[in-house]
C-alpha cells in the first residue's frame, strides 16, 4: 500500500564549529521541518571514512530522497561520495556564502554524469522559491518510487469504446514498475455475502455525519455494501487502488454503480482505466489531495473545457458539507434504468492540471492548464475550466478520459516524465 508521504533523510556535509554555518543550517532545518515530509536528520559530518559509515546506515532506511546542506566550500566530494554511495535521488541545498555553490556545483557535474538523479538548490536558508524547488523534487522522487511498488487491481475489462486506453501489461511494467492484478468477480460476490448489515449501517451513519446525503437511504445502503465488499477485497489483496468495469458485468450482478467509495477517496479507476488510475495516483503524490477523473465533454472558442462525470472525491469539497451524495439516473449504455446513487463534491475555483498518460508504449503524458471558472452537480458533476490554447488542446487530445488535479503540477509533471523516459506533451 502506499506510504502517506515522503521520507527524506537531512545530511548535512561540512562542520559547523563557526556560528554563522550553524545560524543558516538551523534556519534551513526549521523550514524542512515545516513540510509534509518523514525527516530524520543526521549529525554534520566532514570525512570521507564517517560518510561512508553513514551511507551504509542510511541506505538501509527505505528512503525515497536526500537533502544535503552544503555548509560550506572544499565539501564537493564528500557530496558526491554520499550521494553516490546511497544511491537515492538528491537535493544538494547550496548557500550564498562561503563557497557552498561552487563546491557543490562540482558534486552535482559528477553525478549527472553518471546517471544519478540530482538537483541543486541555491539561496539563503528563508528563500521560499528554493524550498519550494526542493519540496517539488521531493515529491518527484517520492512519485517515482511509489510508481515502482504499485498493485493495481482490475474487475472486469475497459469497455469497448474506450480505444484509446488498451494497454500491455508488459509494457507496463517495464516502464513504469506498475502490477496489475485481475480480481475474479466471484471473489467479490463472495465478500459481498459475507457483508453483515451492521457494517452498513455503521457506514451509513458515518456519512450522513460528514455529508449532505440527499439520496434515498436503501439506495445509499445498497452502494455502499458494493464499496465496503471493494475496499475489503482490495485491503485483503494489498491493492493500491482499483480499477472497476461498471457499466456491464458489475452493474448486472449488483444493480448498482460501484464507485461510492469516492466518499472515502479510494482510488478508482472508472471503465476499467487503468492509466488514469496511474495519474491519479501520480496526482495525489505530487499534490497530497485527491484528484479526478473526468471526461472533456467540449471546448468553447473561447476557451471554456467543459468536462463531464458521474462523481468524484468527497474530500475535493473544501469543506464535508459541500459533498453531496445523491441519486442519479445511470447512463444510456445501461439498459436498466436504475437509479445510482453518486458523491458530488463542490469544485474549488481554482488552477487546476489535466492530463493524461497514454500510448502504445505508455511512453507520452498530454498536459495543459487552467482555472476552474464553474460546476454543476444537478445531473451530472460538471465542471468548466477555462483554458489558455482550446485548439491545441483539441489537436493534442487523445482520449476520452483525464486526470483534473489541484494545482499547477506541470514542472513536476515535466521532471517525472524525464525520469520515466515519457515524452511530456504541453499545450
């Protein structure tokens, strides 16, 4: 399963008998210390004997980066030894004093050019643009570690029309370190069964304690014995996420949509979609929060991408209640006109990245930006996001589905695909 957030071990390279070196060091750390991080911070060292010991110790941690603080100059080597002999991506965090920057610019040479993944950060210990830089790489290097020990689950397949999201398992692993596992659906008829009423229940009244649930109580009891059934299945397997085929199999052994368990932001993949389960959980690693999937319903002259979809994220509300649960009718490929119930958060007016990783060889992400200008919950949950370039966007497009996350993710998006070896694709 996925750990919460990023674990960072802070060594700082150099002595620190002067004040001054002290003074900025412990300013810097005060700051590190302010981010979503799991830090352990090591003790100053200044020898290549004692770096080395610590390498050791370091590398058994399970660590997804380093910081190392440059204290001073004539420490370039003790840099790169360290770097090097732990073997996990890097920032390097230079002063604008005694000689830290050029020291460590030697460091960061060396080990670019043996492959090792390395940034160096430069400015005073308050400069919030370089902590901002250095949390950024940090959470790259998180995403890219995580994307290597991930287990995705799949019930049913992609359905038909959705062309554009086949994939070779193969390939994706390869390239990504991703696994995907097909779950047989009487596995999950089997936990369905054994669901008592009182687990439903229980759930019920949690949500009605945080939510506007405006939807018909036997109806909510109803989708959610199918979530808790996933989310059991899922722990049971030790998935990180799933991907489920609703509209068809799922839908006709259960008559209901699969997908409340948006109301506790578990990570699911609709249709069957595998790589934009990938994105979300890109997202939620770069950003902390949830993101969506959704799809680009239509592009306006003037900019305005209106996207379309039945649900999303309960936490992606600013506040619980703004998250609706609510009955809805069910799309016109399913016959059966049940009514489905839905979690529709209110959508934050904010920037927000969309974008989508695809291809033969999983080997492209389409990115752009924009800000959220309005939403609708009434029959369906969507949202309008104005953008910079509409035709660019519809020249590039390459599926019905995308990735919205929170926040102008597209130089973390750029430096990731770098690392994958992915083509980064803006407009």
């Amino acid at each position: 399963m996925l750990n919460s957030r990023p674990s960072v071990y802070v060594m700082p390279v150099g002595s620190m008998d002067q004040t001054d070196v002290a003074q900025d060091y412990n300013s810097l750390l005060s700051y590190i210390r302010r981010l979503d991080f799991d830090l352990i911070v090591g003790s100053p060292l200044n020898d290549e004997v004692s770096l080395i010991r610590r390498a050791h110790e370091v590398s058994k941690l399970n660590l997804d980066a380093l910081i190392v603080v440059s204290l001073h100059g004539f420490t370039g080597h003790l840099q790169a030894l360290f770097v090097e002999s732990v073997g996990i991506p890097a920032v390097i965090w230079t002063f604008p004093t005694r000689y830290s920057f050029p020291t460590s610019a030697s460091a960061v040479g060396y080990l670019r050019e043996r492959g090792f993944k390395v940034k160096l950060v430069h400015g005073a210990p308050n400069d919030l643009r370089a902590i901002r830089e250095m949390e950024d790489f940090i959470k790259v290097a998180y995403t890219y570690r995580r994307l290597r020990y991930l287990r995705i689950g799949m019930i049913g397949s992609i359905i038909p029309p959705m062309v554009a999201s086949h994939f070779d398992r193969t390939i994706l692993k390869d390239r990504l370190g991703v696994d995907v596992e097909h779950v047989p659906l009487s596995e999950l008829i089997k936990v369905f069964n054994e669901l008592s009423d009182d687990e439903v229940l229980r759930k019920l009244n949690e949500i009605k304690s945080k939510y506007k649930v405006e939807a018909p109580e036997e109806g909510v009891k109803k989708a959610l014995k199918l979530y808790l059934a996933i989310r059991k299945l899922q722990e049971l397997r030790g998935l990180d996420a799933i991907a489920l085929e609703c509209y068809t199999e799922l839908f006709q052994v259960f008559n209901v949509n699969p997908c409340l368990g948006y109301v506790n932001d578990q990570i699911i993949g609709c249709e069957g979609e595998i790589l934009n389960v990938i994105g979300l959980i890109i997202a939620k690693c770069l950003t902390g929060k949830p993101a969506l999937i959704s799809d680009p319903f239509s592009v306006s002259h003037d900019g305005v991408l209106t996207f379309m979809h039945c649900a999303a994220p309960a936490s992606i509300a600013e506040d619980p209640s703004k998250t609706h649960v609510v009955l809805s009718e069910p799309p016109s490929i399913i016959k059966a006109r049940i009514p489905v119930v839905h979690c529709r958060p209110e959508i934050p007016l904010t920037t927000v990245t969309i974008f989508r990783l695809y291809g033969k060889y999983i080997d492209k992400i389409h990115a752009t930006t924009g800000t959220v200008v309005g939403y609708d919950l009434s029959k369906a949950l969507q949202i309008k996001v104005k953008i910079d370039n509409p035709r660019a966007f519809v020249d590039s497009v390459v599926g019905n589905h995308y990735v919205i996350a929170f926040g102008d993710l597209r130089s973390q998006l750029r430096q990731l695909s770098e690392w994958l070896g992915i083509k980064y694709i803006e407009t």
